[in-house]
C-alpha cells in the first residue's frame, strides 16, 4: 500500500476497509535516496496505531524495487546493500518486526550460487548493522535470472545467514504458481506445503503475499491478477485462506486495481 500524505495514513487506510494486516513502502520505491524520517513521522505512525491497536507484527514493509542485493555490478550492490540497511533501521524507528524484499538477480552475468552468495553476504551485513527487524526474503517466478523461484535457493540464501532468527520467507502465491508450484488444486497446495516444509522449514515461514496469476502454470512470468480471476482461482484461494500455516500471518494483497482491496477482502473473508 503507498498512501500520498503520510506513513500513518496507511494504517488508517487498513482501518477503513477492513484490513487485518497491511503492506506498505517505507519511502519511493523507485528512487535510492530518500529523506530521513522525521520525529513527527515517527510519532504520527506510531500514535495511529495505538489510537486503532493495529497489530505491527501485521504490518509488511516491501522493499525498493531497486535493490538487488545479488547484484554482479560493484555499484549496484553497494547501492543496495546501503539502501537494506537504511530500510531496516526505517523498521527499528517505526517498530516494526518485519521487512519484505527480493532476493537478487544475477542478470546472467555470474553464477547463481556467487549471486545467492552475495544476497547473504548483503544480509548478513545489514544484521551487523541493525538490531532485531527480521528480513524477508520472497519467492520469485522463475522469470529470468531472478534467485528465489526454486524453494532450494531460499533454502540456500537461509543456509549462509549467520543469524537464523533474523531471516524468514514470504510465499507470493502469483510466485509460486508461476515457477512451476500448482496451487491451484488440493494435491498440489498439498504438495507445495510439504515440500516448503521439508526443503525450506515452515519455522521460516513469516508472510504470504495473496495474488492470483495472469498466466499458466510454469510459465515463468510475474503478472499478479485479482483473486478468482487468475489461473489459481476461486478454489486455490480457498486451500490458502484455509491453510492452518497460514494462521496470525500478515496477508497481503498486491493484486490490480480492477478491484478494491476492499471487495477482495470480502472475497477472501467468504472462504
């Protein structure tokens, strides 16, 4: 969620329609450099949700789209490594617990064992500079020289983190069904949570991103739709709104604007 006018206001936003958790940008999403916070934002932020007892351990943090924290290019890792950092210590102000991010691309310039080696090393660094906010990590599409579409690379980037309580995952149901993970039907959801279990560990699991997919099955690409309109439908959505794994998790919804977060949490709300 990014609201114009104010960190606070997307609390009030979640308020207003119903929402039990809520995602949010911290700063631009699109640019490097952002002001600090302010005293006065921080204060507005945390009054709000004590005014509406909002729980912060619902609240997500999406981090910048420019980071790429895998990143072959000296600059562009520097540039993100600072930019996770700052983030993180933008949570610690606002207290809160959690922050979401993509791995990294290797940009097919190097190994993706180097590039998974990199994401770690960035947060690994980020920890030593920072107190307690747990880093996120997404699974991605398979969509090209993303880390992150296989379970085993999550797997992989939480096997170099030196502070294991400090890393969890965040499963984006667009994601998974794009890389190749059906669930769509009762087998495969079925299939996909023990496999989370048995390569990941459902102890890391710390947020689920609801997003029905534009495409089919496997095929690799990142096109979020509204849920039951997608090729994961009304019935995947009901194995996930039923998932006990699931339970007291932030739940957040980053599907188009054809419908409102609103209506979509009625639909969700019905299953």
């Amino acid at each position: 969620m990014f609201i114009v006018g104010g960190l606070y206001k997307c609390i009030e936003e979640a308020v207003r329609i119903g929402a039990r958790s809520c995602g949010l940008f911290l700063k631009s999403q699109r640019q490097w450099a952002s002001k600090p916070l302010t005293e006065d934002t921080i204060q507005m932020f945390k009054d709000t949700i004590q005014k509406h007892n909002f729980p912060v351990d619902k609240l997500l943090p999406h981090g910048s789209y420019l980071i790429n924290c895998g990143s072959p290019d000296d600059q562009t890792l520097q540039k993100s490594r600072t930019a996770l950092i700052d983030e993180l210590q933008r949570c610690e102000l606002l207290g809160i617990p959690l922050y979401n991010f993509h791995p990294g691309s290797s940009c097919g310039k190097i190994s993706r064992e180097e590039c998974m080696d990199k994401i770690s090393e960035s947060i690994n660094l980020a920890h030593s500079q920072t107190n307690n906010v747990i880093t996120v990590i997404e699974n991605m599409s398979c969509q090209g020289n993303t880390i992150g579409g296989k379970l085993e690379e999550l797997k992989c980037i939480i096997d170099r983190v030196k502070d294991k309580s400090r890393i969890g995952v965040c499963i984006d149901t667009c994601h998974a069904f794009a890389a190749g993970y059906d669930v769509s039907t009762e087998s495969g959801f079925n299939l996909f949570m023990q496999q989370l279990d048995d390569i990941v560990g459902l102890q890391y699991l710390k947020a689920v991103h609801l997003n029905d997919s534009k495409g089919k099955l496997g095929c690799h690409l990142d096109r979020h739709e509204n849920i039951g309109k997608g090729h994961i439908g009304i019935e995947g959505f009901k194995l996930v709104m039923r998932e006990p794994n699931f339970d007291n998790l932030p739940m957040i919804l980053e599907t188009p604007m054809e419908l409102s977060d609103e209506e979509e949490i009625k639909i969700l709300n019905s299953m």
